[in-house]
C-alpha cells in the first residue's frame, strides 16, 4: 500500500514539475490579455553618483497590462503604470523628498510607458518603443525586453509569463533633479522583472 501512496505522490510531483517548465515558443501561449502580478514584479532604477558608484532604488506599487497575440508577438501592446509616491530608497525622508519635490507626484501621480510597436530582436529578445509619460512630460523611450518564457503556474490555476527588461532615462527630458552631472548622473537606468498572468491579476 505505501509504495502506491509513493508512486502517486511521485506522479503528482512529476507533473507538477512538468507543468513548470516554461516554453519560449510564444505560438504555445493563449492570446489575449495578461495583467501584471505585483506580487512577482520589481522595478529598480540607479544613477551615477559622483561619478563614484551607482545609486539604486525602487519603485514598490507598479501596475501593467498586455495585449498579446501569440501569432503576432510584434504587435503585442504594453502599458505599464508606476506610482512616483512609492519611490523607495531605504531613507524615509529622502522618499519623501523625491516624491514631493523631484517628481511632484500629488501634481503627477503616475509614470506610464505605452507601446507604440514592438521589434522582435531575436529568438528570446525584443524592443520596445514607446512613450514615455512622466511629471507632466513625454518623451521617447526604448525597453529592451528579453521573454523568459511562459507556463501554466499550477498555484495561481492559469497561464503566466515572464519578462525581463531594461531601458535608460536622461532625468533631464522631464525634469528630474537639478542637480549637476558632476554630482548625479543624467542617465538613469531601469531594470524591469515581471510575470503576467492571463486575465488578470493574482488574487
């Protein structure tokens, strides 16, 4: 009786593990719309400081959705939301500080970035390009995206895929900071993690 009770548990284990094996082949994924799981999601920013290391911080409450046709993966659309109040550094005051001041968020309360076209790169890469809207402004802008893949994610009960992504900001086309190059870079790189479920967000 028990090396039945092992070999279903070792069945169980063994699909599990099936089902977790993400596929790169985006023609294998439903079409439609995905909505980002916050829990799953990062968004971290660092500059120059002083020319003497990078400085990095975070945005914590982050939202995005995506219109994905697995036929046509180059016509895919993203809209990707991020509250400037959740900036987040580790010093309280100085969140605070960038919030209010650097980036007027009770005057500005959201940074989009919305598709415009998507440029398949290679197998597993992409580009991007897009508008940028922040503190009033827009502005151009260009995410590298590499696709990690996608699967049935057995704990939330549907599919899920994932990205990584990368993309630079010169802090001067919106306003950000006055402070001179020779104390804060212009340049501020963005790395991006995040998986989409389909059909929207965990509960």
């Amino acid at each position: 009786m028990r090396w039945i009770q092992a070999f279903a548990v070792y069945v169980s284990v063994s699909l599990l593990v099936a089902c977790a094996t993400p596929t790169t082949d985006p023609e294998r994924l439903p079409a439609g719309s995905w909505q980002l799981d916050p829990a799953h999601a990062s968004v971290v920013w660092e500059v120059q400081h002083f020319g003497l290391s990078w400085y990095v911080g975070r945005f914590d409450t982050v939202d995005a959705s995506l219109e994905f046709d697995p036929a046509r993966p180059d016509a895919a659309q993203l809209t990707a939301i991020i509250d400037p109040h959740s900036i987040s550094t580790g010093d309280t005051a100085f969140d605070r500080e960038l919030a209010e001041d650097w980036f007027r968020a009770d005057a500005h309360p959201q940074i989009r970035f919305v598709s415009q076209r998507i440029e398949i790169t290679g197998e597993t890469e992409g580009r991007a390009y897009g508008t940028l809207y922040m503190k009033g402004q827009a502005s151009e802008a260009v995410m590298d995206i590499t696709f990690n893949g996608g699967l049935f994610n057995p704990l939330e009960g549907r599919n899920a895929m994932g990205f990584s992504a990368r993309m630079e900001v010169d802090r001067r086309s919106h306003g950000i900071g006055s402070l001179p190059e020779t104390i804060l870079g212009h340049t501020v790189r963005i790395r991006i993690e995040a998986e989409f479920l389909e059909g929207g967000e965990a509960e």
